[in-house]
C-alpha cells in the first residue's frame, strides 16, 4: 500500500476517490488482505540484495517467509530468480 500511494502521488496510478477511501474499498475484498512487514520478513528482506528497489525487496522477502510463488513478468526477478516464479 505504500508504494501504491507514492505512485498514486507521483501520478503514475489515477484514483477517483481520496486514497484512505480507495484503500478501504480495496481491503474490503475477502481476496486481498494486507500483509506487514515484521520481524522475519525483514531479516529475509535484508539478505534479498538482488535489486534496490525496496518495494520489490519487500514482496519477495514476504513470497519467502510465507513459501508461496510470485506471479510476476518483472525481467530482474526472472534474470535472478530470488524466489519461485511464474510467468516466464
């Protein structure tokens, strides 16, 4: 959510409701819940130096902590391959 809302405020992404409002419609959804990041998803997001986009840090470190895959068509992941991954 934190990067939703950087991009949001650097324009790439156009909501048509203020954010806090957007967030709660998103999160009502039964199928998307939100994830923190607490203490051994940031010990693994320290060792997950592949890239320096933290975001993308951070969402690798918690597919890690909770042995799930990534659905994801980003080049960098697929070229390092920090975790399991579709979509190639």
């Amino acid at each position: 959510s934190l990067e939703l809302s950087m991009l949001i405020e650097d324009g790439a992404i156009e909501i048509n409701m203020p954010f806090s409002h957007w967030m709660d419609a998103l999160f009502s959804h039964a199928t998307i819940n939100p994830l923190a990041l607490d203490l051994d998803v940031v010990k693994i997001f320290n060792s997950v130096n592949y890239h320096n986009d933290l975001f993308d840090r951070a969402i690798v470190a918690s597919a890690i902590s909770m042995e799930l895959p990534l659905i994801t068509n980003d080049r960098k992941m697929h070229k390092f391959k920090p975790c399991e991954l579709f979509w190639d």
